[in-house]
C-alpha cells in the first residue's frame, strides 16, 4: 500500500511537471564576499544622490557600472578623511583608481541583458535588485534565472524566444 502511494505520488508529480523549462535553484538572499571597501547604501541616503551618480549607465547602457575612488573622494576627501575606510579609497587612487567590487547581480557570459531597454520600460531598479537604499550591506535579494527573466517577459508579452537574450550557435 505504502509502495503503491509512493508510485502514485511519483507518477502524479511527473504528470504536473511543466514541459517548461525549470531553472536552476537559486537560494535567496545569496550574500557575497566582504567588498574591499565598506560601503553602505543606506548610510549614504543623507546625501540624496541618484542612483546613477554612482552607476552611470543605469538608465542609458547595457552596463549600470560601479563608481572608481575618484567618486568617492569628491565628498571624502572633506568628508571623513581620517575614517580607515575612506584611507582606503586614497590606497586605491594610487593605484589607478579602480575599486575591485564583489559582483552581487552577474548572468553568465552567454545572456545578454541590457539596463537601457527595462530602464526605458520604466522597471524600477527595486524590481531586480530589491530595496537597495534600505541596505547597509548588499546580497542578491531578487533572482536572474532563465525563469525570473521570462516570467516577466510572458506577463508583459515581451518576446521569450532563444535568441533574444542568447547569441545563436551559444
Ligand atoms: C555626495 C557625497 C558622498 C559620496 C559621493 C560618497 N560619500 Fe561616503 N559618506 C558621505 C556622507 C555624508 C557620509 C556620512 C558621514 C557621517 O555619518 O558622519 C558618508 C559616510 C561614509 C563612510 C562611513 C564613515 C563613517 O564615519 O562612518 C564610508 C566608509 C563611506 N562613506 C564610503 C564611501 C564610498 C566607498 C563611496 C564611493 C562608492 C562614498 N562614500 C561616496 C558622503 C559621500
Ligand atoms: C555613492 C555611490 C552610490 C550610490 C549613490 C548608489 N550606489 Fe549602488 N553601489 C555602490 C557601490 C560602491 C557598490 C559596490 C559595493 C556593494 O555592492 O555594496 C554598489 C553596488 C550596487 C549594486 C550591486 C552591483 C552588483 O555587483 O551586482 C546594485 C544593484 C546597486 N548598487 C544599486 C543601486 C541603486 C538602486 C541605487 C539608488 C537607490 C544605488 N545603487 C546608489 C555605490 C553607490
Ligand atoms: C530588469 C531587471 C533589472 C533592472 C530594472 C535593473 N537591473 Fe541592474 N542588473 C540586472 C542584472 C540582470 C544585472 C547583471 C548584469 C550582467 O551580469 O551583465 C544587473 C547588474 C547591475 C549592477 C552591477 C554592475 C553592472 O553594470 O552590471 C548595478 C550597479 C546595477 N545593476 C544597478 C542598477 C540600477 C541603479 C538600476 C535602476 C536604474 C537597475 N540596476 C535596474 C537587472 C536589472
Ligand atoms: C520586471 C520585468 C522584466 C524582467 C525581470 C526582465 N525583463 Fe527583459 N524586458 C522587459 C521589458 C518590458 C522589455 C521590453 C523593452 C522594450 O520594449 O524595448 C524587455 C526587453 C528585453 C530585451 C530586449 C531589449 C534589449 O535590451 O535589447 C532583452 C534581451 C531582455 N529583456 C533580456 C532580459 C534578461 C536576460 C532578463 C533576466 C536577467 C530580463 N530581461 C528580465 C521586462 C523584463
Ligand atoms: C528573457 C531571457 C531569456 C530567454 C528568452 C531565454 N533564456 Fe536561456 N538563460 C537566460 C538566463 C538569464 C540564463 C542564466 C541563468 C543563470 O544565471 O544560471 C540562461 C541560461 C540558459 C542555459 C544554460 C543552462 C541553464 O539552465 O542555466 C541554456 C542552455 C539556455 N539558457 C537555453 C535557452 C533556450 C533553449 C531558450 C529558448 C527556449 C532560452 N534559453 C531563452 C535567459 C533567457
């Protein structure tokens, strides 16, 4: 009997699988590697920056980017010099000036995603990336799986087909 309701589970789970495609499991909030230089979204809400005064592309490129220490040292080099946090990004211009950021949100090589097309959709950054401003510390709160992506496409009637966001021959 118990066998039985075992088969008949099994058998009524491979029934109600989808014939689509399931992605792989993500486990969210997925935290990152500690960043090279603390930096908090939430702490620097006082200074009422745009998102895109840090992320320049945000809006108009398919990168967002992330800020160089010269950004930075526009307000600290007056703005808490002495901090052992802020001595860094003094280390880092030194060196050229670029920051080695842990990557939170990545899709592999082989997508293409742009932020100017779903920019100019007027999808909200909160949408991919959650409530970034409200964070001290960032980890991936929202998915980027194959399925994250086209469920949203589907319910916006937004092609899902292969080659839109893979290069064919991939
Ligand atoms: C528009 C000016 C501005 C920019 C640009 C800016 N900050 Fe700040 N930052 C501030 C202010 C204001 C504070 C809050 C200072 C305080 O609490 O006394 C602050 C605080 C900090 C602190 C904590 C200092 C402390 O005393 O606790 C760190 C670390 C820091 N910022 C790093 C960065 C990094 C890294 C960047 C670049 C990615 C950056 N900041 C860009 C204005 C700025
Ligand atoms: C003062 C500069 C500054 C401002 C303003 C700023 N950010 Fe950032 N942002 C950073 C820095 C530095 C990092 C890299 C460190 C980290 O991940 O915390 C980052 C990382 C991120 C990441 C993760 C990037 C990745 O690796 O995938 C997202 C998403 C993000 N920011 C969104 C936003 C949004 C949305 C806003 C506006 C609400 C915003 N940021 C405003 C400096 C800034
Ligand atoms: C439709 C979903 C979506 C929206 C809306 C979105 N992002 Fe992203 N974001 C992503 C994905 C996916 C990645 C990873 C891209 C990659 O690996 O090439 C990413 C990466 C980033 C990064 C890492 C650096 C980079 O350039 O790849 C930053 C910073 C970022 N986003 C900030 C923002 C900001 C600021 C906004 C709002 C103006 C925003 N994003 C809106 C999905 C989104
Ligand atoms: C919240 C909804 C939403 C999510 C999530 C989303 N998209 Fe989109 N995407 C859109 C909309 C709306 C458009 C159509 C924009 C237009 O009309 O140009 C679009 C357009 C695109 C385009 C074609 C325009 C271009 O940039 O060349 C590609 C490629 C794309 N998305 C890839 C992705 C990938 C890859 C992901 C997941 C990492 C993703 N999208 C996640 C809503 C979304
Ligand atoms: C809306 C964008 C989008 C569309 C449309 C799309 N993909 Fe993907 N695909 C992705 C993303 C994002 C990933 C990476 C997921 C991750 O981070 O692992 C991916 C990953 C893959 C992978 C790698 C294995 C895996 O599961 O991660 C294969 C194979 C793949 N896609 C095939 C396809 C095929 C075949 C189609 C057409 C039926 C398709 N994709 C349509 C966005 C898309």
């Amino acid at each position: 009997m118990k066998i039985a309701s075992g088969l008949l589970t099994a058998t009524l789970l491979v029934a109600q699988v989808p014939r689509t495609y399931q992605g792989k499991q993500e486990k969210l909030p997925r935290e990152v590697a500690a960043q090279p230089v603390a930096f908090s979204h939430k702490q620097h809400a006082v200074a009422k920056l745009a998102c895109a005064d840090c992320h320049p592309g945000a809006g108009s490129k398919e990168r967002a980017g992330l800020p160089a220490a010269s950004r930075c040292l526009a307000c600290h080099r007056t703005i808490a010099p002495d901090h052992p946090e802020v001595r860094k990004l003094s280390e880092f211009e030194k060196k050229g000036g670029r920051i080695p950021w842990v990557r939170v949100y990545q899709v592999p090589e082989f997508v293409f995603f742009s932020h100017a097309s779903h920019t100019e959709a007027a999808i909200g950054c909160e949408t991919c990336h959650g409530p970034v401003a409200e964070r001290d510390v960032l980890a991936q709160e929202v998915s980027t799986s194959m399925t994250a992506c086209m469920s949203c496409h589907a319910a916006r009637e937004v092609s899902n087909d292969c080659q839109f966001c893979h290069a064919l021959g991939f």
